[in-house]
C-alpha cells in the first residue's frame, strides 16, 4: 500500500495511534545538537535530522539493563515486562533493519524471549527515509538505508510539500486506509531521489576471511570500553546476574570483554583481544550482523571500530 499524505495528515495518523493508547516518541533537538526521542507530536518535520547517537529503537524491546526476578521469600518471581504500547515516529532505517534482525534473534525458533515479544507487539515503528548521510555509517552498502527494506510498519519519504508513505504491517495498511492513493512509480522515484547523496563507497563482506595481522592490529588499539557493543543496534549478547536482595538481572555483555569468552576453571574461549576482535567481526559480517550505522566509528576512543576496520582492511588488500 502506498499513500500520498500532508504533514497535516501524518498527524493525524499519530493523533489516532495516540488515542489507541500509544505514547508517540518522535525526534527533537535538544542544547547539545543531539536528536534525542521525546514523547509528543511535532509542530513541524524535523529538519536536518541525522541520526540518534544512541539505538533508542532497540532500547524499547532490548534495555541495555533489565531486572528478570526479585525474592520472595524462599522463592524467586518475576518481574512484570513493560507493557506501554510505544509508536516510534521518524525511526531511522538503519535502526529499523536492525530490529528485524533481533526479532529474528529473540522471536525466532532457537531462541523465543516472551518480555522481548510482549514489548515488540506493543511497538509500532514509522519510518522516515534519510536524506542525509550520517558520519562514518555505509548503511547503503549494508542494503539498511537511506530506505529500509525490513521491521517497520510505515515508512514515509519526503516528496514536495507532501511526503509517499508505504505500509509494511497490517497494522501501518489499517492506519494509512483512509488517505490518498499513490503510485508504485512514485515510490521508486522517492527512493531513487533518496539515494542521490548516499554512494555505495565501501564494498560491506558479508563473508569475513580470516587476517590475523589486522585483528591484533585492531585488538591492540581496543581500550575494552563496551561503547561500540552498547552502541550497536543489532548486538543482543547478554549475561545474568544478582543484584539487590537477591534479585536478578540481565544486561548486555559485551564480546570484547574476556569475561564473556570465560569458562570454568579460569579457561577462555578467546583468551586474547585478537581473538576476541576476531569473534566480533564474524558476527557482524559472517552472520550478517551490521547494518553500517556508523555509531561504534563514532564512540570507539581507540579508533578499532568498523571505520578502522575498513581503511585498514582496504590499505593491505590494494
């Protein structure tokens, strides 16, 4: 389904989540020059927007900290899941490709998460289409932007003094019904206009080959802060544990903390940074992990991130 819709109108398609019981998170700039999610509709389209610093769209199903069980007596009970229902307006493609692969993760066959599953039916995701590239990200080489292909309900593209919105879910075709019809041409011109300032530079492996020489490389310039791991919307590793009065909690765990490559006795899987960084860039490119967000380039201190990765990686192969 694919609609043509004034500002006007896309209010009122927040307006109607809103009255259904949804909080509308939607981008504002704030002091420091960061876009941060905040409840309410806009007066306005954001203007300029990049992207969040921070994957606030994975935080709304996956927290980075989250208490499981509290004590009661000789018995553990579980806490309750977060049960607001959230529609996520101006989500960014990147993020919203991202989301379909943790869904995949959490909602698939091996591994079902009911508190994730409970929250993400509570989420309704609008996507609009970037038409700015952010610093360090390749979201066009990883097919995850400046459109997304995956994990939204709606996403909307600038077109004129109106905007092309296409409907994904049965709920974004049932929000988007009563407005005026558009055309599958039209879209692809949106899209194509969309791509005009978003080269394909890098060629995104989506199979890594094995190079010693480049993960000690990047492994001795990792400081081992958990920034590009905290900051990764596709990163769904956690551990559990204790915490006050006996209660437990899971939060993610980063891979390239020897802690999480620990066994028994002392042991370690991966008992060197080189072997760790190798570990992480297997899943980002050999499972297929990255969506080319560009956000742990941007918090890594030791520059060892993706954007390192890359120069690197393409100095010794020319």
């Amino acid at each position: 389904m694919i609609k043509r819709l004034s500002w006007a109108d896309l209010v009122s398609v927040l307006e109607a989540l809103q009255r259904e019981g949804y909080e509308v998170l939607s981008p504002r700039l704030n002091q420091f020059g960061d876009w941060l999610p905040e409840p309410g509709i806009p007066d306005a389209p954001p203007d300029g927007f990049l992207n969040y610093f921070f994957p606030f769209l994975k935080e709304a199903v996956f927290p980075t900290e989250e208490p499981l069980f509290f004590r009661y007596g000789d018995v553990f009970l579980p806490y309750e899941a977060d049960n607001r229902r959230i529609a996520f307006f101006a989500a960014r493609p990147c993020d919203a490709t991202a989301l379909a692969y943790t869904d995949h993760f959490f909602m698939g066959r091996f591994f079902p998460d009911s508190r994730y599953r409970a929250r993400r039916r509570n989420l309704v995701v609008i996507v609009m289409a970037c038409q700015i590239p952010c610093p360090a990200s390749f979201c066009a080489a990883a097919n995850a932007g400046p459109w997304a292909r995956k994990g939204f309900d709606i996403q909307v593209y600038p077109d004129g003094q109106a905007w092309l919105a296409e409907a994904r879910t049965s709920a974004g075709r049932e929000l988007l019904s009563p407005y005026e019809d558009a055309g599958r041409d039209d879209l692809i011109r949106a899209r194509r206009e969309s791509e005009r300032a978003f080269p394909e530079e890098k060629q995104l492996p989506r199979h890594q080959v094995k190079d010693k020489e480049l993960n000690e490389w990047l492994g001795a310039r990792c400081f081992r802060c958990g920034a590009c791991v905290w900051l990764c919307p596709t990163c769904t590793c956690y551990n559990q544990s204790r915490f006050e009065k006996e209660g437990v909690k899971r939060e993610q765990d980063p891979c390239l903390f020897e802690g999480y490559h620990r066994l028994a006795g002392g042991a370690s899987l991966r008992p060197n940074q080189a072997e760790r960084m190798d570990f992480r860039y297997e899943c980002k490119f050999g499972v297929g992990m990255c969506v080319g967000c560009g956000r742990c380039s941007l918090g890594c201190v030791g520059y060892a991130a993706m954007e390192a990765y890359f120069e690197r990686k393409g100095s010794r192969t020319t």
